[in-house]
C-alpha cells in the first residue's frame, strides 16, 4: 500500500519570495512521483513528475522538485513566487502496480500575497 | 495541446436516480481512471481501465458503480442508484502508457439532493 503525506495543508507567503510545498511518501515498491497544481474552478494540472534518471526535475514555471530515496520526500520549490501561483498544490505517487493508480496526499493551498 | 474532456460540468441529481458522468480521454491514451474529491478531502482513486476491462478499482467502486467505453472515444462512469455521499467533483484522467503520467480532466461537479 502507498501513502502520501502533505504536512502543511495552507502555506502563506508573499510575493517575491521563496517557498517549499513539503511532500513525504511510503511505498513498498518503486515509485513514480508527481505534483498536480489545481487553479480556482480548474481541474488538475501536470505541474512535475519524477519517473527515473535525474531526480531534480523542473517545471517551466520556475518550480523543481527533487526525489530523495533515502528520506522518501518530493518536496516542490520555487525560488520567487508570483500571485498567480496561488493555487492547491496536490503530491501524489503511483507503483508499477497493474493500473498505476495514483495516490494523492491532501493538498496544500499555496496563498501569495502582495 | 490534446485535453481530457468531460461532460456535464456540473450534474444536479435526486438521491436514488441513476446518473452518467462522461469523459472523452485523449485520442491515442490507453489508460482511463475515474477519481473522486469529496468537498474538503483528498482526491481518491475510484478504477482504472485497459484493452476494455477494469484493472484496478478501490474499495469505494462497489456494485453501485460502472465504467464503460461503449464507442472507442468515450469513457462513462454510471452510478446506479445515487446516495447523498456521493455528492462529490469526479475527474476523468487517461494516460498513454505505463511510464507516462495521468492527464485529468475539469472534472463534473455532482451533487445529489
């Protein structure tokens, strides 16, 4: 069985400056890693994923993501957050299971004030 | 950019009816799920589907539920006989192949009064 753990349900920052989504997962099989990013009234976008070789991956919006095996963790990063960035921001893992279902954890709201 | 469509986009329902939420997956995917949100909670998984059967499907997709690709475009999910927990937003996601990740769709917001 699979779980995701999203630690901060809401994350409050202003504009400009840095921020951290934090991501953490059990898996007793390998795994692939994603972050959805869910707008106002808006269905779930492909934001990132992680399925083999570097595990820093970057989105082109300024975000990234690493894998780290060792702390089972794909915590999301950028480095100047716009307004336009508020949104819910979904982690979520799938197995080489049958049916790659995915498993999401609860979301964080990222809120970017001026 | 191929989408993941679904229709309606909001569905508004009398507990006990059946009713039919509809996906047009992207054209050459092979993979189509079905999940839930429910107001305030996580998105779960409800089925999966491939070469025309179920491959998966979770504890939530009982014998009320049923998923069909009557005609090669279209993936429906049929609730048979609607329950007021089954208010929820339902998205349709399909995925080409194994190592490729799930496109969703805007999702059908169903409410049951």
């Amino acid at each position: 069985a699979q779980s995701v753990t999203q630690l901060d349900s809401q994350v409050p920052v202003f504009e400009e400056a840095p921020v951290e989504l934090r991501c953490n997962y059990s898996s007793s099989v390998s795994v692939y890693l994603f972050w959805y990013v869910q707008y106002p009234n808006q269905g779930l976008q492909l934001l990132l994923k992680y399925l083999s070789g570097s595990t820093l991956v970057k989105s082109i919006n300024g975000f990234e993501a690493e894998f780290n095996k060792s702390q089972t963790s794909f915590h999301l990063r950028k480095p100047s957050v716009h307004i336009s960035d508020t949104a819910e921001y979904f982690c979520a893992v799938s197995g080489d299971n049958a049916g790659n279902m995915l498993t999401f954890g609860g979301g964080t709201r990222l809120m970017v004030k001026p | 950019e191929p989408e993941v469509t679904q229709t309606p986009s909001h569905q508004v329902t009398q507990m006990g009816q059946e009713v039919i939420l509809r996906c047009v997956p992207i054209s050459n995917h092979l993979y189509f799920y079905w999940y839930r949100q429910i107001l305030g909670q996580k998105v779960e998984f409800l089925v999966s589907f491939y070469n025309n059967e179920i491959s998966e499907k979770s504890e939530i997709f009982d014998d009320q539920f049923s998923v069909e690709r009557p005609d090669g475009s279209n993936f429906t999910l049929k609730i048979r006989s609607t329950k007021l927990e089954d208010s929820a937003m339902y998205f349709c996601a399909s995925m080409r192949n194994s190592n490729q990740p799930q496109h969703f769709g805007d999702g059908t917001r169903l409410s049951i009064l």
